[in-house]
C-alpha cells in the first residue's frame, strides 16, 4: 500500500521543520509527502526545500507552489490531489505525529476495507510544545477501539481536525469534484461525505499532537474565558452558520440523513445566535426546546453565561 502525506503550507516558518522531521521519523515512512504552498512570505517555502535537499529522506518530499492564493481549504485539495498514493494523509504544518500514526491507521484501513476515511484521536500542545487539556475538547479514553461515526455525529459533534484525518485514494477520486465546490472547511466537508457512505470511522489513541496557538485558525476555541465571551460566541456561531450554509446548498451531495441533520442543525444554531444577538433567554429556551438530537448542555450554558458578558 503506497502512502502520501498532503500538508497545507502558508507562513509555517516557525513550526514546520519539527513536523516534518515526525513525517520521516514514522515507523512506516510515507512514501510522498506533498507540500503545497499558498504564498508564504515567511521562508517557509524555501526552508522546505532546503530541508529536502539535506535530509536522507528529502527525495519522498514533492514541493508545490500555487500560481494564486486559494485558501485554506482549496490549498489542501490541490495538495491532496498531487499525491500518488492508496493511501492519503491530511497534515497541518504546526502539529507533531506520534511515531506509530501511520502504521496504526494503515494496519486499521488493512483491517477493515470498507473504511474509506479514518480519524485519530489527538492531543492539545501550545505553541511551546507543552501538553494541555481543553474543557471543550477533553481527551478520549484511548481505548485502541474502533467505531463507526455517523452522519448526525459529523453535523452537530465535529471533533476530528483534518491533521487527524487519512481517506483512501478511492474515495478522493468518487467525491474531489463535489468537496471541492463546498465552501466549508475540507475537514468537514471529506468527514461528512465519507459518514454518508457508511465509511468514516475514527481509532480511539491519541496519535497526533495537535498544536493551538495565537496564529492558527484554532489558537483561541480552547480558552474557556473566551468561550464565554459574548463576541466570541456570535463569531463562532455565526461562522459555523454559513459552513452549514455551504453544506445545505449541496445536500444532495450527501445522504438524506446528512441533509436533514444538516438542517435541524442550523436551525438550533440560528436560534442561538439569536439568543445572543438579543440577550435573550426565551430564545435561549427555546433553542433548548427545539433542538432534541442537536443541543449541547455546555454550549447551552456558555451562551446565556456570555449573555452576560459585555464584550
């Protein structure tokens, strides 16, 4: 089974050169790592190659920069896309892998060929490399089980970043044309799609050392203090309004499970942003009452806290 990393670059100077050295220190070494740049202005792009032409294993590094600046997203599908693999691994440029990540997921995708997309568990550093835990996402047990995950999961419980993430080159070639049309986050998008199959299944171990700090996308969710801010809240809520916005708007893309959870979801969510835009505690309540198979009792209670806050 031939193996690919596909590692999104953009301004990762400071963190990329301790991930790549996890890639090539695997128990099972990818046979291609894919690095695709969306026009770092940082060195990162030239530290990449350099790294390459020095290291034992740089000839498996394959160097890509983009002629324009697509996005987050889009820069992995196209790093995703120039991999040569049966097997392709999504790869932040910030974050460190466990020594036996590939191998274990390889061995579970061996096991089981019906998966077509398989998550990890993670843990969380800072941008030190210091462990911590996260209220809002506590560690799974790590039990080396592994489960299915279904349609209504993905939508309304997302917990399995894209740096977690490995799906066969299969099922890339039968949904790259639909994901790529969808404007939400890619992680979403291929977990959704792979959970609409019946293919998407995550391992209980911790495999992955996922990195939150002040200049990735994520570097604030984990604080609790700002999980309980008012503005915090409206901007994530709202922000995870128009992800499903996006989805909604393909829904035929996904099964009609996906669809109609896609649906009620967005519905409890609107409501809570409304709560919060109006300080209200009836809309609140009534997201509450509205939400059965949606609602987060934590969440729930974060917004009417934060409707207190004054930020």
């Amino acid at each position: 089974m031939r193996i690919a990393v596909a590692m999104a670059l953009y301004n990762g100077r400071e963190y990329v050169e301790r991930q790549l050295d996890s890639l090539l220190a695997q128990t099972v070494a990818p046979d291609q790592i894919v690095v695709c740049d969306d026009g770092s202005m940082d060195g990162s792009a030239e530290f990449v190659c350099a790294y390459a032409q020095k290291h034992p294993l740089g000839e498996r590094i394959h160097f890509a920069q983009n002629g324009k600046k697509l996005g987050y997203a889009q820069n992995f599908y196209r790093a995703v896309t120039l991999c040569r693999a049966d097997l392709v691994f999504l790869c932040d440029q910030d974050d460190l892998w466990k020594p036996e990540k590939i191998e274990r997921m390889r061995d579970t995708f061996l096991a089981d060929p019906s998966i077509s997309l398989l998550a990890c568990g993670h843990t969380l550093i800072d941008g030190e490399g210091r462990s911590f835990t996260s209220a809002r996402y506590p560690d799974s047990p790590g039990t080396g089980a592994v489960r299915r995950v279904s349609e209504r999961e993905v939508v309304t419980g997302f917990r399995w970043p894209g740096m977690c993430m490995a799906m066969t080159a299969r099922f890339w070639n039968e949904v790259r044309m639909d994901a790529v049309q969808i404007d939400a986050p890619h992680d979403r998008v291929l977990a959704l799609l792979a959970a609409s199959r019946g293919a998407m299944a995550f391992l209980d171990a911790p495999l992955a050392c996922h990195r939150r700090h002040g200049d990735n996308s994520g570097g604030e969710e984990h604080r609790a203090s700002s999980y309980l801010r008012r503005d915090f809240k409206l901007r994530e809520l709202r922000t995870s309004r128009s992800w499903l916005d996006a989805q909604i708007a393909r829904s035929e893309v996904f099964s009609p499970s996906a669809g109609e959870a896609l649906r009620q979801y967005r519905a409890y969510v609107n409501l809570r942003v409304q709560a919060l835009e109006k300080r209200s505690p009836l809309l609140l309540a009534r997201a509450w009452r509205e939400g059965e198979g949606c609602r987060s009792v934590k969440g729930l209670a974060a917004d009417l806290v934060s409707m207190c806050s004054f930020r």
